[in-house]
C-alpha cells in the first residue's frame, strides 16, 4: 500500500517538494513566504513534466508536436499534389471548396481519422496548378445536426476581405518568391526599451496604415529614439479592427489590412538590420466568437477548441475561452507560438491578458490584495498555467535569447521564475500599477499634494529578482474614455499654445516639465525594462478611437501624429528629444540592467526624490514654486580621491532643447565630502530648481 501523502503546509511536504523540484530551494530561499505553498510547485512542475513526458511518448517530442502546420491546414506536396489536414472532433463530414472546383460544396470530401482529424490529398493536375496562389478556399463542415458550415481553417495563413464584402476569405498562399531574411537576429538588449507599436495607426492620415510605410518611416523614428525593441500589437489576423487586435479570428495570419506577409517578414528584417528586437503581441487568452471568421463553432459545435458551456465564455470580453487541457488545443496553441517565430522571425512574446488565463474567476470581481492565498488554491487554473509554462519551455528552448513578457494584473509570485524553480518561466512581467498610480494623482491630486514615498513605494514594489518592464502610460490610457498623459497635463490647451511663438501658459508649462519628468522616473526607477507607446513620447494629443458605428466610421482619432514632433515651430520637439536623450543616455549607462536603486530621499515637505543606479545620482524636484539653493543629496559612490568625487550633469530636464528653463549650468562641477547624509557616507551640495529632473554622474569612475 503506498505512504500516505504528507499534510499540507507540513515539513514532510516541504522535504517533498524540494526533492521534486530541482531549484524550488532557490525559490523559497528568494521568497520564504511561499513556503506553505511548495506543494503548489511541486503539483505544477510534476504536471508539467508529466505533460511533456506524454508529448515524448504520442507525439515525438515537443519540437515536433509544435510543427502542426506543417501537416494541418492546405499543403502543397512534392509531386505537385494538394494535402489538407483538420481537426474537426464534432463533424459529420469535411470538404473543401474554393475557386478551384467552382465552390462546388462536396467534391473533395475529407477522410475521417482517429481522434476527429480529417486528411484530403488530390492529386496534381498535368497542366496547371490545381489550387494557385491568391485562390479563394473554404473549409466545408457538415454537422452532425445536418447543418452546413462554411470555415475558414483555423490553420489558414493568409485571409482577406476584399471590397465591400463582411467576411473573411481564406487565401491560398503561396506566392513564388517568398521573402528571404538577410540579417540575423540581434542579441538579447542588456536593457529592454520597449516601442510598443500598432502598424495600422502608424500614419497621421485617416486610413490604415501598411507594413511598407512602418518599415520605411517609422522605425527609423524609433530607431533614433533609442528604443532597442518594438512590440507589435494587432498582428494575428482580426476581423474587427475596433477590437485593437485583441479579438483574433485567424491565429496563424498576418493581417493582411496591412499588406502581405512577405511585407511583415521585411518589417522584421530591417528592424533587425537596426539591431531592434521584435515582438510579438500574442493573445493565447482568449478568441473571437465570430464563427464566420474564427475558430469559434469550427466544427458545429461549441467544444472543439474550448470550453463547452460556461466556462468557454469570457462575460465581460464577449469571447472563447481555450480548453488548454485538450491535447488538440495544445499542439496548436504552441504550433502557432512556433509559427510566429519560425516563419516571420519574432525575438519573442508580449502575453496579453494572461490574468484571465491563471484563474477560473478571469481575475473579474477580484481585488488582489497582495495575500499570497489568492495565487494558489481552487482558484487556480493550473491547465492554463501548464500550458504557459509549456510555452516558455518552447521558446526559450528555440531561442535562447528570446524575451517573453507577462501581463498579469494579480501579481502571481514565480511568474518570472525559471521553470525549473517552480515558475512560469517568462522573462519580465508588466509594471501595470505604475500607469495607474500616476493617472491617479494627476486626477485626483494638487501637485503640492503628492506624496513623494507613495510613488517611490509604486516604482520599487516588486519581488527581487522578478524583472518588470516599466512604463508610464501604454495603449490602455489612451483609448477613448480615458486619457494620455499629455492630455491629463494639458487638456484643451494642447490645441491652442503648443506653438513656439506664443509664451508658456501655466498649463503647458506644467505639463512640458511634468510629463518629462514622470516618464524619466519611470524609466530609472520602475523596472528592468521601459515601455512607450507610440507617439506618447512627444505627448501625442488626444486618444485613441478606431473606426465604428458610434463615430461614423472614421479614422480621425486611429492614427498617431508624427508630423506634429517634425514641426520646429511646435512644442512637441521638446517631449521628442527628451526621449532620445533618455533612452540614449541609458544605452550608455545600462541602469535598467543594473539593481534596484538605493532611494537616500523622498522628502515629503521639499518633494524631493534621489537615488542610484548605474552609478548614476538621479533627483527630482517635483515641488511646483519652490528651487532649492545648496541642497545637500547623499551618495555612496568614491571617486580617485578618499573624501571626495567630482560630478557633473549628464542629462537635464530643464535644457532649453527639452522646453526647460535653462536655470542649471552645465560647466558648473560638483564635488561631493565625506559628510553622512539620509544613511550614505557622503553628499555633495546641488542646485535643483522646481519641477526638475536632473542626472548626475560621477567623473572619477570608468564609463
């Protein structure tokens, strides 16, 4: 008779634990208060292991289970043959139709396979190609109601709408010169600084805009930035353009509102030519409901590839939920995973909405305290959890340097912890209570009443050795409804008094200063990584709308306004270079890859904040009126001499080309003394005038 298991919590389950989990005791070394939640880990990583254990065993192993469309979806076979291959558990019958038969509904019937899949091969045709690139295909499904349904593959690589048509097409692709990638791909950054990018919106006219003009105008813009990686949103193919791109119909398609997919796969290449790292927004959380376009009701009925009933509906997204225990879901979900990194190139993986993924109640309703008793339990989605965790396994596996992003809401502990701890397995996770924090006190605080630990508290309150990517505001606060935060600074003045020619108002002035210095703390202080979203760096007025009913279609508020930051005679420039300067400045020093600063200040009365990094002396003035004469900051840093080092300014927020004041010399040297200050050994005297960030650096140590 086996041993009984060992209670909960107790030091037999935690001597359990840490025999099964090879690197757990590292884990909990990091964070004793998971201890009584080791056997969490251990369930997890057994399940996992035992997953891919099974994947070994049916399928070959994990690097062949994750080719699926290499087998499912159209294929042409080397005799010249057609192969098609679908999983359809739920049908009756399968045929595919298209232009090459005349739509003629049941000519080419599938054969029916073990375990719901369908195959069709025909054979080729002497003369011409049976199905030519750009033909119209579909998927026939007959239920086992009787029903007929016309699908598109869930495998489909390119789908199309053409003229004034509502659904889509599925497009056989297969074009005779396919693009071929010149460059490689470039090292993981040391310092992650995210351009998070949306192609469609990327002109100032009203009008999608295409793959072609991103490549040719916009990242060199980003590239000048300084930003080392773009982040493209609303790339898997979806039929609603309002969703953002967050309600996917075709999974394995590159949007073609955009352009062809050879004109993607030469977006990544020239990013990488620049040395810029892609990746990729990719929404595994959830699909569409669209049954027209998508996978939903792919085969009749409401289970193949999610939840039947309930538990596949997402309430408040009006979407399908995955059954990521289904061994069919698995190997498409980590095909399509593949697929984006194999076929286009893609450095890795920003997982939107992975809160909803993680627990059975999608994280709606919950207040995520902080208690640790919220991250384990009933309440835990653990298939979903095993196939993120599969998924990292896959990627990092393919690509060492490959960068995956977590964007959790709740919290969870150990989602950025190695699999082999027990965690998740992704690289950095989303800062989401940064944005928040400074929507918040720029709505309901004076600026004489912020208080300057609570956002210190915001910027640093992450677990150690948990990366997360910073950012100020991202596409979320610029959506209709809310605001940017530029528009929450300026609000109806960015229309009239953002001209040169016309004197600083209060407001804009407010705001110029502000708006730098909030994403310059962000930025030094919030993470291992920074994030912006297009166009926010120079304060891009108003929000973001995308076509529909309720705004007669138009495209006025669906496009970013880089023409704005071109024009000398606009304040916008000012935003603009300061964001160059910035980013370059942390290119040279590296602090978002060097640990957590040491904050010697936030001084509640003066609004004051110091602290470094990188070796570098950051302080801010938030204060609105009052400038600060001799104000004595500490340091820990040593210079050639035992009692002394020379600074000087290396980055100023009050310069005349950011639209400062100019009140800060920069020829002016400062030398700190061996005089203790808020805890550190030394401190030097500076000058800091209101509403001023400014970085000092430390001559006597090699850069």
């Amino acid at each position: 008779m086996a041993a009984p298991a060992p209670a909960p919590g107790s030091e037999a389950a935690l001597a359990a634990a840490l025999a099964d989990v090879p690197e757990l005791a590292r884990l909990l070394e990091i964070d004793p208060y998971l201890k009584p939640f080791a056997q969490d880990f251990q369930r997890r990583y057994k399940r996992f292991n035992q997953t891919l254990d099974n994947i070994g065993e049916n399928e070959g192993g994990i690097d062949k289970f994750s080719r699926g469309y290499e087998s499912f979806g159209i294929h042409k076979c080397a005799d010249g043959g057609i192969y098609c291959k679908e999983w359809a558990p739920g049908a009756e019958g399968v045929f595919l139709t298209g232009d090459f038969n005349d739509w003629n509904p049941f000519s080419y019937p599938f054969k029916k396979l073990e375990y719901g899949k369908w195959e069709l091969y025909i054979p080729p045709k002497q003369d011409k190609s049976l199905i030519p690139h750009g033909s119209k295909l579909k998927v026939v499904i007959k239920s086992k109601s009787g029903e007929i349904l016309y699908r598109i593959s869930p495998w489909a690589k390119y789908v199309a709408r053409e003229g004034d048509n509502v659904n889509y097409d599925w497009i056989h692709w297969d074009p005779e010169y396919t693009y071929k990638f010149k460059h490689s791909r470039p090292k993981k950054p040391r310092g992650v600084r995210i351009y998070e990018s949306h192609v469609g919106i990327s002109s100032h006219e009203g009008k999608v805009a295409s793959y072609k003009h991103f490549t040719c105008n916009i990242l060199p813009r980003i590239k000048d930035l300084g930003y080392n990686c773009i982040q493209l949103m609303a790339i898997m193919e979806h039929a609603y353009y309002a969703s953002f791109g967050y309600q996917i119909t075709s999974f394995f398609a590159a949007s073609s509102r955009y352009g062809t997919p050879e004109e993607l796969k030469e977006l990544v290449d020239t990013a990488h030519s620049m040395g810029i790292t892609v990746l990729l927004d990719v929404v595994h959380s959830h699909a569409s409901k669209n049954s027209e376009d998508g996978l939903n009701m792919f085969d009749g009925t409401d289970s193949c590839y999610f939840h039947s009933g309930p538990r596949g509906n997402h309430d408040l997204w009006d979407s399908r939920l995955f059954a990521y225990s289904s061994w069919e879901v698995l190997r498409f979900l980590l095909s399509n995973i593949r697929w984006w990194l194999e076929e286009y190139g893609f450095d890795g993986f920003r997982f939107d909405g992975i809160t909803s993924m993680l627990y059975h109640h999608h994280g709606m309703g919950q207040g995520f305290s902080g208690d640790y008793h919220e991250y384990f339990g009933l309440q835990v989605d653990e298939d979903a959890l095993i196939y993120l965790m599969l998924a990292n396994h896959l990627i990092h596996m393919l690509y060492p340097d490959s960068i995956t992003i977590a964007e959790d809401v709740s919290g969870m502990p150990a989602l950025c912890s190695p699999i082999s701890q027990g965690g998740c397995g992704f690289d950095y996770r989303l800062a989401m209570a940064i944005p928040d924090k400074w929507i918040k006190l720029l709505k309901e605080f004076k600026d004489e009443d912020w208080n300057m630990g609570d956002i210190v508290h915001t910027l640093t309150n992450r677990r150690y050795l948990e990366k997360c990517i910073a950012y100020a505001e991202s596409h979320d606060q610029a959506l209709v409804g809310d605001k940017t935060l530029a528009f929450w600074l300026m609000d109806a003045e960015m229309y009239t008094n953002m001209s040169v020619l016309t004197p600083f108002t209060p407001v804009i002035d407010r705001g110029i200063q502000l708006h730098k210095m909030i994403r310059l703390i962000t930025h030094a202080l919030g993470g291992e990584g920074y994030l912006n979203f297009m166009g926010n760096e120079f304060g891009h007025p108003e929000w973001l709308d995308f076509p529909r009913k309720g705004n007669n279609e138009s495209y006025h508020y669906a496009r970013r306004q880089f023409h704005l930051t071109d024009d000398e005679l606009l304040r916008y420039k000012f935003l603009n270079n300061f964001d160059r300067d910035m980013n370059k400045l942390e290119e040279r020093f590296g602090w978002l890859s060097a640990p957590q600063a040491y904050v010697s200040e936030k001084h509640e009365a003066n609004k004051v904040i110091a602290f470094e990094r990188a070796d570098l002396l950051f302080i801010f003035n938030f204060h609105p009126s009052k400038s600060y004469t001799d104000y004595r900051v500490g340091t820990k840093s040593l210079g050639k001499y035992p009692f002394c080092c020379q600074f000087k300014i290396v980055l100023d927020s009050d310069e005349a080309e950011y639209g400062g004041h100019q009140r800060l010399d920069h020829g002016t040297d400062f030398f700190s003394e061996a005089f203790q200050h808020n805890g550190l050994p030394h401190s030097l005297l500076v000058y800091i005038p209101s509403r001023v960030a400014l970085i000092l650096q430390n001559v006597d140590l090699p850069h």
